[in-house]
C-alpha cells in the first residue's frame, strides 16, 4: 500500500508534463507530486541527461543497475520492461543487473565503473579509472555517469519511501 497519495493532477502542470513524455503517468511520479519542488528537479535532470554523450540503450541500463544495486524492486521492474522495449534480450538484462561481460566492451566498461562509483561512494581506485579511460569511457560519459547514477538514486530511495503502487509487471531487486 502507498505510503503517499498517488497524485493525478497538479497545479504546475508537470504531471500532464509527463503524461505526454511517457504516454502514461507512473506511480512514482504521481507520488512525487508531493514535492512538486522535487518532481521538477527530477524533471529537469531527466531532461537533460537525456540530451547527453551516452546513448539510450546505455542511459537504460545504467538506470537498471542502479535499481538493482539500490534493491528497487520497483524501478528495476521499470527498467526491465523498457529495456526489453530496447532491444535488451533478457539475458543482457540480467547482465546489466549484474554489470558482468557485456558484449560490447564499451558499455562493459560503463557498467563496471558505474557500479564502482556506487560500491564506494565515488571514491573509485585510480586503476578503475584507467580502466574504464582505457576502455574509451570519456570524461564527459564518466560526468554524466555520476549524475545518472543521482538521478536514479532519487527515484530509487523515494520509492523505498514512498512505496507506490507497482504499475509495471515484478522483477524482484
């Protein structure tokens, strides 16, 4: 059960926002809502990484990890289904869960250091580095990891609070 009011209309608009961006509203962002301050900061991160260096399919599946290695159930069951409606076999998925061996090395090397930018709170080895920068990870992609890796972070811990209503098929975190 929500633990917040699941809103369907608000005063700035940004929920009529985002029903046209997504075709649909989601739980999270009816919750959201609440905040309206919140909502639109979110909006406004979204929005502009979307216009970044990394690609779609890339911007999907670092949101999938960062679900995962936040336990999200809601935003990892998210995140699959739209990386399915990428293109993500479902065995790409769970290694994108699991930020194992992708088959394109330079994702691999996305994946890898995003999820040792979370393991250690940014703090990353300086040999991860090189490897990731070895790899072709860029300064610019390495930025916008970071903030993705925020992003999604919001969404993730405001769903542990918030606890909308699941309104995509389960994938357990």
């Amino acid at each position: 059960m929500p633990r917040m009011p699941q809103l369907t209309d608000d005063p700035s608009g940004l929920l009529d926002q985002t029903r046209r961006q997504l075709g649909r509203l989601p739980n999270l962002y009816a919750a959201l809502a609440n905040g309206p301050a919140a909502l639109a900061g979110y909006l406004a991160l979204r929005d502009h990484l979307g216009r970044g260096v990394l690609p779609t399919r890339l911007r999907e599946q670092l949101a999938l990890l960062t679900a995962q290695e936040n336990h999200c159930t809601y935003c990892v069951s998210a995140h699959t289904l739209r990386g399915r409606k990428l293109g993500l076999s479902d065995e790409e998925l769970v290694r994108t869960r699991e930020a194992a061996d992708d088959t394109d090395p330079h994702a691999d090397a996305v994946l890898r250091i995003t999820r040792e930018v979370m393991r250690t709170g940014g703090r990353v080895e300086d040999t991860a580095l090189a490897d990731a920068r070895r790899a072709g990870v860029t300064d610019a992609e390495l930025a916008e990891i970071v903030a993705h890796i925020a992003l999604n972070t919001l969404s993730n811990y405001f769903n542990h609070l918030a606890q909308p209503d699941l309104d995509f098929p389960e994938v357990c975190a």
